[in-house]
C-alpha cells in the first residue's frame, strides 16, 4: 500500500466524523472538553480525541459555513489548556486558531485573545495575527469599541510598525503552508504524528521512517525518529537508531554520556538486562569518576544537567517564539 492510500485510509474515520459534526449540531458534545478521571487518578479529556479528528478533516475540507463549528472547537481546545496545559503550545490549538482566522471575522477577536492568554506559552506561541485577520482597521475599531477589561492591553500591543495588513497577509500564507489544504502536502513527520493521534502505532512508524530516510542522517533526525519510534513502542528499532546516534556523534564526553544512559534505558525497557549493563559499564568509561565520587556528565554536574536538558529540548521542543 502506498502512501497515498495510507493518507486516504486514515482520513476516512475523520472524514466521517466532520460530516456527522456538520448534519447534526447535537453531536458536538461529544466533541466538548469533558474532564474525567483515570484509575490512575490523572486527569483527562474524554472529548479530545473526537475533537482532533474533527479538526484535522476540516484542514483538508474547508467551508465558509463551517465557521460556528471551528468557533466551538477553539472554544474547546481554550478550555483544554486552561484546564489540563500548563505550559507548552502544540499544533491542536494553533490549527483550530488558523481555521477560525482564516474566515477573517474582527468579532472573533475575543475567543483568539483567550485562547492567547492561557499561559505563558501561549502567549508567546499563539500569534497577535490571529486576532487581525480581519484588517487593522475594523480590529482597532473593534477593540475601542468595546468595554472588555482587556481593551487596553490589546490596544497597546498593536503597533502601526510590525502590525500591518501586508505583515497579516504573509503570516496567513505561512499558516497555509504550515497547515496545507491538501493531505499531499503534508510531510511524512507530519502524517507519523497524525496517525499516532489516531492509535495507528504502525502507519506512524512506517511515516516517520519514512521520513527520516529522506533526511541527512544527522543527530538530529536520529533523536527525532528515535524519540517518536520508542514512544510508539517499538523498542528495538528504538535501539538501533540510538546507536546510530552514538555512531555519528562528535560530541564532547558529558553529552555522550546522556546518549549512552538513553541507549541504556532503551534496552532495559526492551528487556535487554545484560546490554543495558554492557551500556551502563561503557557510560562509566566515557566519563571517570571525579574527586567528588560522582562521574562528569554523568551525575548531577552543572555540565550533565546542561546537556540532559539540551538533549530533552531538542527531541520534545517547545514553541519559543515572541508571537506579539
């Protein structure tokens, strides 16, 4: 099967959802953010995965009376953060933003600036643009003419130098190529991520290596693949490619040892006691027990610490970016 039907197979359910979401505004709640509780005691969305099937079907079918829709489901996804996000900005509520947007309605300014002013990520991750989609003009107009409590602080954020219809116009072009209408479009470490939203654990690991063989084989790509492959549960591939991490890697001793404890706790997880020992006896070498009794890089030093967090950032990144 090739990719194309693979991308069909998986819109098909979702597709299905959209039109049922579409028929009867009676099945949105179950497309609502509904808090519930695990055996474990952790706190869930049981409408979360109703709701990502929903959205990703509208990025691919987009209609101008679906704008009520795309209102409830921001709505949600607001509400979601609030909640249960504490820190952290991922493509759920940045898509579901775009979607509404993109109907540049100044009325909507409102649901933009709260799904902006969750958290702190948030307001840096999710873009002021969001809220002048519907030209400067009509949203100063909009804002001044309203007595919300955040009238002032909007008012103040838009400046004549960087907020200006044209800017508008190329945040919008780079939102569409972001979030293609067309399935095709899409890249493969797009769709991995997407079909593991929908429990599809194999179609996310042939997408993502997929991908990965069309990428230079850096550090990079490795700890990308490797990440997603031991998330899906495929441990032994997940071994495999961190050994290539370690085979490429020029990077100084501290940082090969984080990479190292990876490749140890990898083949403990996959039931490979003795290799993960093997691992554990080669960190130790890599960086010798200081005066202190505790190995560099490898046990609570400023330097470990460093390069654990460098590492942890560049596998599970975080949205950064001043979106003002």
């Amino acid at each position: 099967m090739g990719f194309s039907d693979e991308r069909e197979r998986l819109l098909r359910a979702p597709g299905q959802d959209l039109e049922r979401a579409r028929r009867s505004p009676g099945a949105w709640p179950d497309l609502a953010f509904t808090a519930d509780r695990t055996a474990g005691g952790r706190v869930i969305d049981r409408g979360k995965a109703a709701r990502r099937s929903v959205l990703w079907a509208l990025q691919y079918d987009r209609r101008p009376q679906d704008l009520g829709l795309l209102r409830f489901l921001l709505q949600q996804e607001t509400t979601f953060y609030r909640e249960l996000v504490p820190w952290g900005l991922a493509s759920d509520l940045t898509l579901a933003g775009f979607l509404v947007a993109e109907h540049r309605q100044s009325e909507d300014i409102w649901l933009h600036w709260s799904a902006k002013n969750i958290s702190f990520d948030t307001a840096l991750g999710y873009h002021l643009y969001h809220l002048l989609t519907g030209g400067i003009a009509a949203a100063l107009d909009t804002v001044r003419a309203s007595a919300h409590p955040d009238r002032g602080r909007i008012l103040d954020d838009i400046t004549s130098d960087r907020h200006t219809d044209a800017a508008v116009e190329r945040w919008l072009d780079e939102q569409r190529a972001r979030f293609p209408s067309d399935p095709a479009e899409e890249s493969l470490r797009s769709w991995a991520h997407h079909a593991a939203g929908q429990g599809e654990r194999e179609a996310s690991r042939l997408f993502m290596t997929a991908w990965a063989a069309g990428e230079p084989r850096t550090e990079s790509t490795l700890n990308t693949l490797q990440f997603h492959l031991a998330r899906l549960g495929y441990l032994t591939e997940a071994v495999a490619v961190q050994r290539e991490v370690l085979a490429v890697s020029d990077a100084p001793p501290e940082a090969t040892a984080f990479d190292l404890l990876t490749l140890g706790r990898l083949q403990r997880q996959a039931g490979d006691a003795s290799g993960a020992w093997t691992t554990l006896e080669e960190t130790r070498d890599v960086c010798p027990p200081t005066s202190g009794g505790c190995a560099r890089g490898c046990g609570g030093t400023s330097s470990r610490s460093a390069s654990s967090s460098s590492r942890r950032h560049r596998t599970t990144p975080r949205l950064v970016v001043d979106s003002r």
